[in-house]
C-alpha cells in the first residue's frame, strides 16, 4: 500500500533529522547489540526460518521508516554512517560511483543526494569512522527480504561470497 504522499515527506524529514545527527541511532543500535543475542535461545528452539518469520515483520517496521531499509539480510548500517547503502540507486557498498555531481547529487536520480556522501559526513559523526574504509563483500541476494537481525546473531551475514582471506579494510590496500 502506497503512503499519501505529505506522510511520505514527513517522514523523510524525520529520518534526515536522525540520520544527520546519528547520536540516536548509535545508542540504539549499540542497545541492538546487547539485546540481539537474546534471539540464540529462541533459535536454538524453533529454528532459523521460524524465528526469522517473526522478526522480519518488527525488524521491517522499525528500520524501513527510519533508514528507508531494503530488506537486505545484511545490514551494513553501522559501518556506513547510518546511511541505509542499498538506497543508492546502484546499490553499491564501498563508497560512490565516479557520477557524483560537484554539488554532490546522484547522477541517477538527479533531486536526490548522493547516498554516499551523505554516509561519509555522517559516519564522522559516529565512533565508526574509522569502519568508512571497510571493504564490505558484495550482496549476497540469497539473503534478500530476510531478517538481517536474525542473519547478524547467527552470522550466516558473515558468510558471503567475497570476504575471504583479501585485504578488509583500504587500510591494507593504499596504507593508513
Ligand atoms: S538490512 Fe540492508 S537494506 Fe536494511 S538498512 Fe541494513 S543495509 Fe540497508
């Protein structure tokens, strides 16, 4: 069901207003930390898909308004400033494309700002600056439209193609 689109806007608004600012989220996720893996016991009981069934849908209501999430099974966002990468139109996880605009506009969508310029200035923002130069493995869509809280507990987020023994941080590439 499409939202009206004032509803749409405001809450646009909200997500930049929390976003630009991360404090917030970073408290909440380092909370998610804690508490995630208070899921192990139910996982162990009922099983990954079962689990998985129930907190898709919380997950999904919690994280699509404030980081307009995907649904990737993989969430990056900490490593990211917050700043959801799957909303880049060419969804791409380790940085910008060479199109960004000199005002710092996306070359696809051209009203919208480039997700990963945004990303940058806000992970400074964040204690995980330093997690901006992370090489982050390429999607694995076999983890699409699944909880990515549940695929973080049992690290089967972890399992991915392309995170082998290479370099995982630019750190290791170009030097600090
Ligand atoms: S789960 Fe994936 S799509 Fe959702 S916020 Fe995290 S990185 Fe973005």
């Amino acid at each position: 069901m499409n939202r009206p689109t004032g509803e749409r806007t405001r809450c646009r608004r909200l997500r930049s207003l929390l976003q630009d600012r991360p404090g917030f989220l970073v408290f909440m996720w380092r909370r998610a930390e804690r508490i995630l893996p208070r899921l192990k016991r139910p996982l162990d009981r009922f099983g990954e898909e079962r689990v998985a069934a129930w907190v898709q849908p919380v997950e999904e209501i919690v994280k699509k308004p404030l980081f307009d999430c995907r649904m990737c099974g993989q969430c990056i966002l900490h490593f990211t400033g917050m700043t959801c990468p799957m909303t880049c139109p060419k969804q791409l996880r380790n940085g910008p494309c060479g199109g960004v605009a000199l005002d710092g506009t996306c070359e696809v969508v051209r009203e919208m700002e480039c997700v990963w310029v945004k990303a940058i200035e806000r992970s400074a923002a964040t204690p995980y600056a330093e997690d901006m130069g992370r090489l982050n493995p390429p999607v694995d869509w076999r983890l699409n439209d699944t909880a990515a809280w549940v695929t973080y507990v049992t690290e089967r987020d972890q399992i991915t193609t392309g995170i082998g023994t290479g370099p995982h941080h630019v750190s290791a590439v170009i030097g600090p």
